[in-house]
C-alpha cells in the first residue's frame, strides 16, 4: 500500500499540468451535471409546487351579482368539505390601455396584507405587492407574455365617470387559479379594495367571486353538484376547477420540459463521456509505464488501486469545485427556467442534489479508471512496453493510404498516422468533439426553425396581421368601416364558441366568415373547409386529443345550450397557434343560428401593401375611449422559446470549452508520450513548425470528424426534439431547419476548435530540447 | 577551410543545483572529410555534448562549431532542423526508431522531410540501402518486430538516406550483443571507405579500434589521439585516464 501511495504522490507531482487539466475537466463535467439535476429539481412538478405553496384554491366560483347574497357565499364557505374560502372577491370587467393597445382585462380586488390571505395567494415574480394608500396596479404576468407589459410601465383605466387614471404597474404576479384555457376570464390586473372602490364607487355594479381550498382536492366535481344544488338557477355563471388549470398549466409548459429535459439529459451524459474518455485516454497513455510497474512487481489488482487511487484524489479535489460552481453560477439561468414553468426557484442546495453530485462523479470516475487500468494490468508486460496500449497496424490504414496517394506533406501525414496508430483514444477525442458539434448544432437548428417560423407566422397559422373588437358598434358598422379603409385588404369575423363532446371534452371553435380566401391559411393535410358548408379544419392537438382524423365527423354540443349536437366533417389540419392546437374552425353559418349571439365581435385584417398603421389606428379608434379597437400582431413566437434558444446555445458554448480543454488534455498526454519520437523526428530535421503542424494535422482531422458524424447526430436530435414537441403544442409537422452553409461554416470552426487545442501542446513539443529527451533515454 | 567539421573553443555548461557543471572546457577539434573518428571517455567526460553540439542538437555555452560551410551558433532553431536535415545522419544507442511506422517509413521519413515531390527517387534509395544493410526483407515490418541489431541497421539506413556530409554516431554498438556490434561496425566501416565522414561516441575500445582516428576526452577537455587499429592500446590508454 505504501509503494501505492508513493506512486501516487510522484505521478501527481511530475505530472502537475496533466492532474490539473483533469480535475479541471471532473469539475467541468461536475459543475454540468449539478446544472442537469437542478434543471430537472426545477422542473419537478412545478405547478404542483407552487399551487401547495400559494395555498391554491381548489375552486373558484363566479356568481351572478344580481343573483348571488351574502347568505349563498356564507353556506357555501361552511360546507364540510372546504377547508379554507378567500371569501368574496370582488371584480369588475373593464378595457384597460397598455401602450397603444386597449385590452379587456378583470380589474380584482385583493387584500393589502398577506395575513387577510388565506387561500390562493399571488406569487410575484418580478416587482413587490401592492402597499397599503397606493394607487397602484400589480399586473398578470400573462399581460407580460401578451402585451409586454413591464414593472414601472402605466396603464390607463377608464373610471365609471368616464375619466382616464394611470396607475403604475409596481409588480408582476402569478395567480395559481388563471386558467390560460377553457376560461372566458380575460387577464387579470389586482387593485386594492380602496383603489377599485376609487375607481368604480357602485359596488353593486362589481362582481362577485370565492374560492374555495377543499379537504379532497380530487372531489371538485362533487362539491360543484352540491353547491348547484344550493344556489338559485343561474346564480353561479362559471367556474375553474384546479385540475383545468393544473393541466393547461403542465400543457402549456410542454415545450419547457421537452428542451430542459433534452438540456439535462445531453448534459449528464456529456459529464460522463467527459470524464470517461479523459481518464481512459490517460490511462492509455501510461501504458507503457504499467508495463515498467509490473516489471518490477506490482500485481495487476496494485496497478488498478493505484490508477483508481490517483484519479479519486483528483476527483476529490474537482467534484466538490465544480458542485460548488454549479450551485453558485445555477441562479443565472434556472430562475427563468423556473419562472417559465410559472414556479417558484428551487436553489440546488438540497441534500439528494449534493450528494449525487458527491457520489455519481467519483463513481463514474471509478467506473472509467477501472475499465482502463484492469486493461492495463491484464496486458503483457513486454508488449506493453514496447508499444504501450495500442499495437501499431500491420498495413497503414485505407484514410491513410489516401492521404499518402493525394500526396499530403509528410507533417500531416505523420499527424494522421498518429490519429490511426491509436485508434481508440482518437475515437474517444473525437466523440467528446462531437458533443461539442452536437450542441452547436442543436442550438443552430433550433435558431434557423424558429427565425422560419419568425420570417413566416402563417405557418404557426397565424395568418392576419391585425385585429379589431368591438364593443358597443354594430357589426354591420364594423365591417363598413373596415371595407372603406384603404390600409384593409381583407378581413374576416370570429366568433369564439365553447362546445363540449359527448364525453364532456370541452374545446373551442373558431366559428369565421368573411374574405378567408385571401388569407394565406396554412392546411398541413387535407384542405380548407369549402364556403357556406358544414365542414371544419382542426389542429393537430384536437385530433390527437380526440383521436379523430381527417374525413372523420365531429358532433358536440353547444355549451348552455340543449339541443341537438351540431356536426362538421372534419377536412384538413392547420396550424392552431394557441390553446395546444385543441381548436376547430368552421363557417360561421355552419351554427350561426344556435348561437345567444351570432354576430362577430372579433375581426382579423389583412393589411394592404401600404398600410399606413398609425393611420388606421385613428381611423378607427378618433378618441381615447373609442368602442373599437386595433392590435397588431406582435411577435409570434412566444419570450421564453427564445430564452431557451438562448440556454441551448449557452450549453453548447460549455460543450465546446470541455471539448477545448478535452483536445488540449489528449493533445498534451500525446506529446508526452511522444516526447522520444518528437526528440527524434526533430533530430532527422524536423523544424518547430512542422512539429506542431504534425500535432495540430492530427487535431484538425479528429475535428474533421468530429464535425462529420456530429452535424447529422446533431440534427437528427433536434428533429426528433422539435417533432416531439410540435406534436405536444400541436402544430402538427414542424419544418426543420438547418442552413447547410453553417453546417459547412462548423468544419473550419471545429479544426479551429481542435488546431487551438493542440497548439499550445505542440508549441511545447516544438519547444523541447533534444538532448533533454535522448538524455532520459 | 578543407577540414570538414571544425570546434573552436567549445564550451558547455549546465546549472546543477546553484553551481555550474562544465560539460565542455574549451575543445577545439577538426575532423577532414572522409574521415572515421572515435571518441572515447568515462561516462560523464562530455563526449556525448561534444556530439550534440557538432550535431547542431544542442548550443554551446561558448565557442564556435562548423560543419561544412554552416557555422552552428548563427543559426535559428528552424535554421538548425533544416541543417540537420540535409548534412547530418545519426545513429542512437537506443536507435529512437518510430514505433508506428513500418522499416521503410522510418528509413524514408528524413528525405521525405527534405525532398517532398521525388517520392520514386527516395523509395529506390531507400530499397537500395535496406538490401544493402541486409534487412529488405523486414522493410514492412515495425521496429518492435526486429531484434536489437536489426533496428539499429534501419537507424543506420534512415541517417544515410539523405546521403549526410556527417555521421554521428552516439554509441551506436553500446546497446548490442557482440555480434550483433560487429556488423555494425562493419557497415560503418564499409560507408567510410567509401567516403563517409564518421564521428562517434563510444565506451568500447574493440569498437573505437574501428575508427582511423581515436580522440579520448575527460573532464571537459580532449587529453589525446591515437590512430585507430590497435584495440588493446586503446583500452590500455582508457585505463590509463581514468
């Protein structure tokens, strides 16, 4: 054991630059995987988190305000099965202005104190609470995503007397309980009592909400039958069950999971081929001084100890570097991972995540020292010797006969003998190259899909480049100012319907009329619906929902309504842009005769080629508190994609530098291990130069391959991603796209990759003193 | 000028701990074209410097070194290796053959580095030297799979290839059984008779009988020259200055 231990200290000493590369390396790969885990810690049922830790209601009831008394809410606060009620909450519906754009928002009251708040509290993401006397807003954080509204931007209320006030937007909050699907609530703005009485005296004229927090969160079905069952007919207009939410929620954070989870699992398994290939290129290259170790008596299961023993104590001192690295530097990005999945931070500091950093990477270490070391000490000492772990070949390999015909300078060629001399180790270089590659190629991938679908909306279907609601104007109006506007090509009406299937699936349907021929609609299969008949389109999320296909009939029933099931004959697919792709679109007249209110209140625009958008704004809009009201269309693809694009491409920059210092590692235990042959091949005439030209031809070349099997391996992921994840927003087939110029414009970045790599190692061979080498002979 | 090689006033020193070891004292020297001269010293006398530095492997701390028309000292590092490249052969004790590449490719590989476009040329003298120091038939073989005497043959070809003005040869026989020295010695001879220079460093006096002319070298300094021809002189001499 002491001739071990001895052993071990010496190797560690002589050989400072290689044990620090190595540990640099275990800390890399350590700091990549605690980035992975608290990526997925984070990604835990995130809703579920924040819902416990708001408190969240298991329902919410909205009432007729007319209808509803104080006796109703107290009775139904007072039922066994609710634990905690927030009591009424008062709202009123209003048009808000943010910027330019006027939006239909909920005006809520809230309490001030956190200790009034029982059940459902906000969270705030960005900003503070509002502050007791304050004329001030705190905003949904959903009018963030929509409209880009910003902590310290202004908003304009309309008060009951007409009068415009601003209020200040202090904070963003998420509310556990806004469901982003089947809810007719549009975004929420929270005042304080005080503030909404301000502004809105007639409390008569506000409505009424609870929500209520349940002993079995599962039972919402059955509470609900119950407290119909209580209530006046029609005293309860709506309500939002925890479990809509929880699933709109999980839906819309799909993509999130889809390309954290691919984040995390290419990180961890880019930590362990890291490692392994680092520590087993070491150990090849000492092999012919295992050969020397057994000689002079050290037994095969002594040599392993002592090359597990050495890359322990390295990855003793890196593991505990990289873990503390990652958890310090995890904030930066997770925080927006977190606040995309609508969830609270979870700081890596938790017992499980430190300990399986903590144990996975010595193990893996162990694992990859192992592998390579029992090689080593089941070798022939004599061959081990003289060849070290890999025999030369007899016949020069076909890549090198190749080069040799093609007439290469004799450097590159010595380069390239060297990369098939040992093929294992140039396997293993330029699989972690390929990580490298990989990663670029992912994040380029998935830069070029979506600038597509940036520089082409229609083809996440949205096809119109304005929209119009109106309030009080008659349809008719509408449709006459739009048909005389010059800066209006086109428009079509909508009227948004709320069905549900036989089986209690509720959706929405797109129901349009208008000029659709001149929209540029997108149908991925099938066709569009023919004018004036009973046939739909349906996204690809309703299809896969339902299970339906193209030529299948769809029936459903109106909601609040009991008669008989309307049907359409589904036949095409388009780009459903929201709502997971779970809509239908079909001719208005198809069920304009069932429906409380036929006409259009929604209008979308084609604008002509020299539309003069400030103009139209006025047109149709002349004064501040105009009934109609005009919004362009902002940007299509949503905030926190590009924010991923962005956490991609910063993986792949880590990857790179691992693959950087991976390359600069190999390189250098190259030279060592060369040293007598580069001594050598300086002694027949070789110039400096042409010594690191012979280093820098062999890592040039694993960079050449490298970038060939990695660009494919590349965007095979990424489709297989991307196809997973448009099939789970329900897009339907997404175009992939890589520009075939930047996968060109990889090659020379990874033989400047891998030539940077070398370069430093083979300035150090070039350097060497001849002497030195023959004198250590 | 009609002296091949010519030190003038070598010196070399290197740093030992915080004093200065004198490998070379100021040795001057002149070898004439065609020669075949032995160096013969205990171990640590400074004959291998003395070889390194005429070789252009090493620079000396003071003095001059000419090999041909090339004075060493003025020249670079790059300068140097396409010196070595195209005027010096050597031949190792440990013949520093290349592992992965075959007989012929390490024989090639200097005139490969000299002479990038006459590939034909270079295949046909390089045939021609391993039929001549008997090891064709090994010429697709790596180094590991010759024995001792063998592979310092195929170091003797690769330091002929480029037809060198000089031949070093640092203990070319010290790591050989005595048959297998012998022929080694004996191919050395034939290339000088016909016109090699030859310099080499050796411990054996058997071997440095085998030179036209024996210089013996201690502590830095050249002490005496013999000719060549009478192994147990020279041993006796040897004795003498140790």
């Amino acid at each position: 054991m002491d001739a071990i231990w001895l052993k071990i200290k010496a190797d560690l000493r002589s050989r400072r630059l290689v044990a620090a590369l190595i540990t640099l390396t275990i800390a890399a790969a350590s700091m990549l995987l605690t980035l992975a885990l608290a990526t997925l810690v984070n990604m835990d049922a995130p809703y579920e988190r924040t819902f416990e830790a708001l408190n969240g209601a298991h329902l919410w009831l909205y009432f007729d305000r007319q209808l509803v008394r104080r006796r109703d809410i107290e009775r139904i606060a007072a039922l066994p099965e609710v634990v905690q009620s927030t009591g009424v909450q008062y709202s009123v519906n209003s048009r808000v202005r943010i910027g330019n754009t006027r939006v239909w928002v909920s005006l809520r009251a809230i309490p001030e104190s956190m200790e009034d708040w029982p059940v459902n509290r906000l969270w705030i993401e960005q900003g503070r609470g509002l502050q007791r006397g304050q004329l001030e807003a705190l905003a949904g954080k959903d009018l963030n995503d929509l409209y880009h509204l910003q902590v310290g931007d202004r908003i304009g209320i309309t008060r009951a007397d007409g009068k415009q006030v601003e209020l200040p937007v202090i904070g963003l909050a998420y509310n556990p309980m806004w469901d982003t699907y089947r809810n007719t609530q549009p975004p929420y703005v929270y005042l304080s009592e005080d503030t909404l009485r301000a502004l809105y005296p007639e409390q008569e004229s506000w409505d009424r909400s609870l929500g209520l927090r349940l002993a079995d969160p599962e039972a919402t079905q059955a509470v609900l039958t119950q407290i119909e069952a209580m209530l006046r007919p029609d005293t309860l207009v709506t309500h939002t069950d925890w479990h809509d939410v929880r699933r709109a929620a999980v839906f819309g954070a799909r993509i999130n999971f889809i390309f954290l989870g691919a984040f995390s699992l290419f990180a961890i398994v880019a930590a362990v081929l890291v490692i392994t290939n680092n520590i087993s290129s070491t150990v090849l290259a000492q092999f012919r001084q295992i050969g020397v170790l057994k000689a002079v008596g050290f037994a095969p299961g002594q040599i392993v100890l002592l090359y597990v023993g050495e890359y322990v104590v390295l990855a003793a001192i890196g593991t505990p570097i990289g873990l503390a690295a990652g958890i310090v530097l995890s904030p930066l990005p997770l925080k927006n991972v977190a606040a995309s999945l609508s969830a609270t931070f979870r700081p890596p500091w938790n017992l499980a995540l430190v300990a399986a950093v903590l144990t996975a990477v010595p193990l893996i270490v162990i694992l990859a020292t192992l592998t390579s070391a029992y090689r080593g000490a089941r070798a022939n000492i004599i061959k081990a010797m003289a060849v070290g772990a890999e025999p030369p070949r007899h016949r020069p390999s076909l890549p090198m006969r190749l080069a040799t015909a093609l007439g290469l300078p004799m450097t590159w060629l010595l380069g390239l003998n060297d990369v098939f001399a040992r093929p294992w180790r140039s396997f293993l270089t330029t699989l972690n190259l390929a990580l490298g590659v990989i990663g670029i190629v992912f994040g380029l991938t998935l830069s070029e899909t979506l600038d597509t679908y940036r520089n082409d909306p229609s083809l996440l279907g949205v096809v119109y480049d304005a929209v119009v609601t109106r309030g009080q104007t008659g349809d008719a109006q509408t449709r006459h100012l739009l048909s005389r506007s010059p800066d209006v090509e086109a428009f079509y009406g909508q009227v948004m319907v709320d069905v549900e299937t036989a089986d209690g699936r509720s959706f929405q349907v797109r129901a349009v009329e208008g000029n659709l021929a001149a929209f540029p609609f997108r149908i991925t299969q099938g066709r569009f619906f023919a004018p004036g008949s009973d046939e739909a389109i349906a996204g690809q999320g309703l299809l896969d929902w339902l299970g339906l296909s193209i030529g299948d009939l769809i029936s459903v029933q109106i909601k609040g309504e009991h008669g008989v099931p309307v049907t359409w004959r589904i036949v095409g697919q388009y780009p459903e842009p929201v709502n997971t792709g779970q809509m239908l679109m079909v001719n208005l007249s198809s069920l304009a005769r069932r429906l409380k209110e036929p006409q259009p209140r929604t209008y979308y625009l084609k604008l002509s080629a020299n539309a003069d958008t400030a103009r139209l704004k006025k047109y149709l809009e002349p004064r501040p508190d105009a009934d109609l009201n005009l919004a362009l269309v902002g940007q299509a693809i949503p905030g926190v994609v590009i924010y991923l694009q962005m956490a991609i491409f910063a993986l792949a920059a880590v990857v790179i530098g691992i693959a950087l210092v991976n390359v600069f590692n190999t390189s250098l235990l190259t030279v060592h291990e060369k040293m007598r042959t580069v001594g050598m091949l300086k002694t027949v005439g070789m110039t400096p130069a042409q010594v690191i030209t012979m280093i820098g031809a062999a890592a040039g070349f694993l960079g050449v391959l490298a970038t060939l099997a990695g660009v494919p391996a590349g965007f095979a992921l990424t489709r297989t991603l991307l196809a997973t994840f448009s099939k789970a927003y329900g897009f339907g087939q997404v175009q992939v796209v890589l520009n075939p110029l930047y996968a060109l414009g990889l090659l020379p970045l990874m033989v400047a990759v891998s030539v940077l790599g070398s370069w430093l190692p083979g300035r150090r061979a070039a350097g060497i003193s001849i002497v030195d080498v023959l004198r250590h002979e | 000028m009609s002296a091949l090689v010519e030190l003038v006033d070598l010196e070399k020193t290197y740093p030992v701990g915080g004093s200065t070891f004198y490998a070379l004292r100021g040795v001057s020297l002149q070898v004439q074209r065609g020669d075949f001269v032995a160096i013969m010293g205990p171990s640590g006398s400074g004959k291998s410097t003395l070889l390194h530095l005429t070789g252009g492997l090493d620079r000396p701390t003071a003095g001059r070194v000419r090999v041909g028309e090339h004075w060493l000292q003025q020249m670079n590092e790059s300068e140097l290796a396409r010196f070595r490249r195209a005027n010096i052969g050597f031949v190792f004790q440990f013949f520093h053959l290349i592992d992965n590449l075959t007989v012929q490719a390490n024989v090639e590989l200097p005139a490969l580095l000299l002479e990038k476009k006459n590939k034909k040329a270079i295949r046909q003298r390089s045939t021609a030297l391993l039929e001549r120091l008997g090891i064709a038939a090994q010429a697709h073989k790596h180094p590991w799979e010759l024995s001792g005497g063998q592979q310092q043959r195929v170091a003797i070809a690769r330091a002929l290839i480029n037809s060198p003005t000089l031949l070093l040869g640092d203990e070319p026989t010290g790591n050989l059984d005595s048959a297998s020295g012998q022929e080694v010695l004996h191919i050395l001879e034939e290339f000088n008779a016909l016109g090699q220079t030859i310099l080499m460093v050796t411990h054996d006096a058997v071997a440095a009988s085998r030179a036209r002319h024996v210089l013996f070298i201690r502590d830095g300094l050249l002490v005496d020259a013999l000719p060549g021809g009478d192994a147990q002189r020279i041993a006796r001499r040897v004795t003498e200055l140790q």
